[in-house]
C-alpha cells in the first residue's frame, strides 16, 4: 500500500465532482422509465462512466477474442469495494444484488433502489427461492443481473469461496453466465487494497481513502461466456466453481500474498 497521497486541492476537486454527479445522476435515474431496457441501459452506463470519471479512475478491460455482450445476463464477480458496481455498471449496465443494509445508505440508497437493484437479506435463506425467481424472470425479459458470489468485500487479494444458490436463476431462465475479475492498481502499477470496503469501514472513509490515491486503475478481465442451456448436466454447483476458478485464476496471478 503506497503512503503516498493526492495533494489536497485534488481531492478536494474530486469531492467536488463526486458531488456534480451525485445530482445529475439522482435525477436521471428519477427520470428513466424502468419498464425501457435500453433507456435504462444507457442511463446505468452513464451512472458508472460518470462516478469513475469523477474520481479520475481508469479502467484497464481485457476481452477473449470477438467477445460480444448479450442481453438477459447474469453477470458475476468477485466484490472488493463500493467501486465495482460502478466499474461493471460502465462496461454491462445490470440490474444489482445487493445486501439489505445498502438500501438505506445516504444517496446511494436511493439511487440503488431507482436503478432496480433487488435487496436480499443474505441470511434468510428462505429468501433464495424469491430471489431466484425474480432474477429468472429479469433475464428471461432481456434484462441483465449482477451480483457477487462471495456475498461480501475482501481485501482484492485472494477470493473467498463463491455460494452457488443464485446461480440457479441462469439455470431456470436458460441464460447466459459472464464472469468477470476486478483488480485494483495504484500510481505504480501495484496491486492495492486501499479501494476495499471490507471489515469495519464505513463509506466516508472509503470514499476519502479513494480520493487520497494519486491513481487508480480497476483492471477487469472478462471470461468467456457460458450459456447454463447449452450444458444441462451442470447445476448451480458447477457453474459456480466455473466462475470461481476464472476469477480465483486471474485475483491471485499477481497477488501480494503469492510473493
């Protein structure tokens, strides 16, 4: 983790944007007709496009060869800070997964519950089914779902094991599974855990640590896209080690741990 920190006017003048776009998205997303899927579509790709911009972040995309996005996907991956859903959402607008607690966060919140994000309480397993259900019927509707397998932040230097249970959605629904790996690079190109939102932080604190990096890159390396109809003999389980593997391949190539 690199000591080294923004000059003050810099963060500042981040602050200052982060807050720009805190409006115009607050009331793009009031304005957009949810039942629109390319409307809706364009308005979470801007959100995404416009909150890294506002935080000077890069991203660094890598594709298989002739990669192409389909609609009615689930797309997954591994989950380190608040910033992933920002970083997927500029590359695959989708509709998040999302933990309970977020949908009374200040702003983001709200922003999160207009752009159709689908709050789970992660420890009543007798919410799965509706879960399920509903993601099902989004992606049989040509909607794209996210979610994070690990069902909570880590450091973005090693992968906790993925739960299966979601995985079932692209199963009922017959749809598509994009995998995705995030990594976080500092001004020196280093692995960085600074952007993580795991433990006790809190999203000031984040959001101030984020600030305070001279540079940000999110790297996000795509897998090749795997449709659950095309291969009946897989259950949830198995797709979920299919998307664990890539992403566990690709966290710890250049992890601080495997040094």
């Amino acid at each position: 983790m690199s000591a080294q920190k923004a000059p003050l006017t810099t963060r500042f003048a981040r602050l200052a944007r982060m807050a720009a776009w805190l409006w115009r998205t607050g009331r793009d997303l009031r304005s957009i007709d949810g039942n629109n899927t390319q409307e809706r579509n364009r308005a979470l790709t801007a959100l995404g496009a416009g909150c890294l911009q506002a935080l000077n972040i890069r991203l660094d995309v890598h594709t298989p060869p002739g990669h192409q996005k389909k609609q009615g996907t689930l797309v997954v991956s591994n989950h380190v800070s608040w910033l992933d859903i920002f970083a997927m959402s500029a590359l695959y607008p989708s509709s998040f997964i999302a933990k309970q607690e977020i949908r009374d966060w200040p702003v983001l919140g709200k922003m999160g519950r207009n752009a159709g994000t689908v709050f789970i309480n992660r420890n009543a397993r007798k919410e799965i089914g509706p879960t399920n259900t509903a993601i099902a019927e989004a992606l049989k509707q040509g909607r794209n779902v996210s979610f994070f397998p690990e069902a909570k932040t880590t450091s973005g230097e090693d992968v906790i094991p993925f739960k299966a249970a979601l995985f079932q959605a692209a199963i009922d629904s017959g749809s598509t599974i994009q995998t995705m790996a995030l990594r976080y690079y500092d001004q020196h190109g280093k692995r960085t855990t600074i952007p993580s939102y795991a433990g006790s932080m809190n999203l000031f604190k984040s959001l101030w640590r984020i600030v305070s990096m001279p540079e940000l890159c999110i790297r996000i390396d795509f897998a090749e896209p795997f449709n659950a109809a095309l291969h009946p003999e897989k259950d949830r389980y198995a797709l979920k080690d299919m998307a664990e593997q890539f992403v566990r391949s690709k966290v710890q190539e250049d992890s601080p741990l495997n040094t």
